[in-house]
C-alpha cells in the first residue's frame, strides 16, 4: 500500500459527459501528480500540483482540468467525454516539488470507461 | 516522439538467472532516472533510482546502471524470483532547478520469470 488513495476505482460512463476522479496524497506530501495510461501506452504525465498550486503542466487537453485543495486532497476534472478518453488515471504523491530524491507514489488508479 | 524508449515490450527468464531490462532516453537534460514495477490492477511501485552523477545503484537484488554517453540505463535483477514477473517502467526527470518533478515514462517491459 502506498498511502495514496484514489476514487472511484471504476467509472462507466458515456461520451459527452463529465466525471470527477479524486486522489488524497500520502501524508505529508505536498505534491500530487496526474498521469494517463491509454492501451499501449506508457503513463502520459498530464498536470503537477505542489501545495495548491499549478506547477506543471504535461499533456492534457483542455476538456481536463485539475485542482489541489487545502487539505492537499486533488480532483481531476474530464469532460466532454469522448470513446478515447477511456483509459486508466493515475495519481501520484511526493514530498516536493522536484528535486532528486523525490520519488513519487502512486495510487491504485480509476479506470474510466466512455462508452 | 518518445524521450524514454524501452525497446523490448517483454522479457522472459528462468528462476535464478539474470534480468535485464533496458532503457534508452534522448532528452540530454534528463538528470534523474527511476525504475518502477506494476502488477496488473495495482498503480506503478518505485523500485530503484539514480542520479545523473552516478553510474551504478544497487539495492539488495536490484541493481541500475547509467551510461550517460550513451544515454542508456539498465536495470539487472539477480537471481530472478517467480514474484518478479510483472511489468517494468523506465522513468526520467528533468530536475534542471528543482522546480518540477513530473516523470517522463517508457511504455514499460512485461518480464515473465518462470520457474
């Protein structure tokens, strides 16, 4: 177990809509990662947050978004759902923003299916 | 284009012999390296890292080499066990001022270690 959480586990959903997927970090870590694995894909780096704010940006389209909150909790945001956003979502958590040394814990994922 | 590749999707050895996984990056400012292993409904575990200024790590049965000329890295597993049969990603940072840390991963080799 790696002490990052992340709901739901499994999402069902159909093209046009918007779900929410959430993560809580492990304890005391202030940085929480977003990250896409498509089939045949390695895992696509989508957005950083460190400490509520955006600090880098990967890959995502503009129908994501994300957010970290106050208690260091982050939703990811998917709308406008469409067949090729089906994929696994990871979250990851780490203690800073960078830096060697600050690897990064993963959460189970969510697997989003858009039928 | 892909920055980290990892040319061989599987591998596969005997219970006790050697394993080893490669990887190849392009990005010339990559500066910290990372392995990680996935088993099939679990998110990515960190397994071993390096640092730009090393050529060698080892922890226990687990060692990574880097060839920075090359830009190549390798990960040598001895002896292989039957619960090392999993699938295994090659990651890389750019941690250039530490401000960001978001992994740039290969599409991962599935090694198979039968008894």
């Amino acid at each position: 177990d790696s002490g990052v959480t992340q709901t739901p586990k499994h999402l069902i959903t159909a093209t046009g809509q918007r779900v929410t997927l959430r993560c809580s970090p492990r304890s005391g870590d202030l940085s929480v990662y977003w990250y896409q694995q498509s089939l045949d894909q390695g895992l696509q780096f989508l957005i950083q947050y460190y400490n509520g704010e955006e600090r880098a940006k990967g890959n995502i389209l503009e129908r994501f978004s994300a957010q970290q909150f106050p208690d260091l909790h982050s939703e990811l945001n998917l709308s406008s759902l469409e067949l090729g956003d089906s994929a696994l979502y990871f979250c990851a958590s780490s203690v800073a923003a960078g830096g060697p040394h600050n690897e990064q814990f993963f959460g189970p994922g969510t697997r989003l299916t858009v039928l | 284009d892909q920055q980290v590749k990892q040319n061989s999707p599987s591998l596969s050895v005997q219970e006790g012999r050697i394993s080893i996984l490669n990887c190849d990056y392009t990005n010339s400012m990559f500066d910290y390296f990372l392995w990680y292993k996935k088993y099939p409904a679990e998110g990515p575990t960190f397994l071993i890292s390096i640092s730009s200024i090393k050529d060698k790590n080892e922890d226990g049965r687990f060692t990574v080499f880097l060839n920075k000329s090359a830009k190549h890295l390798s990960l040598h597993i001895v002896p292989s066990q039957p619960g090392d049969s999993a699938v295994y990603f090659c990651a890389a940072s750019s941690n250039y001022g530490g401000s960001q840390g978001n992994l740039i991963f290969g599409k991962g080799t599935k090694l198979s270690v039968k008894p």
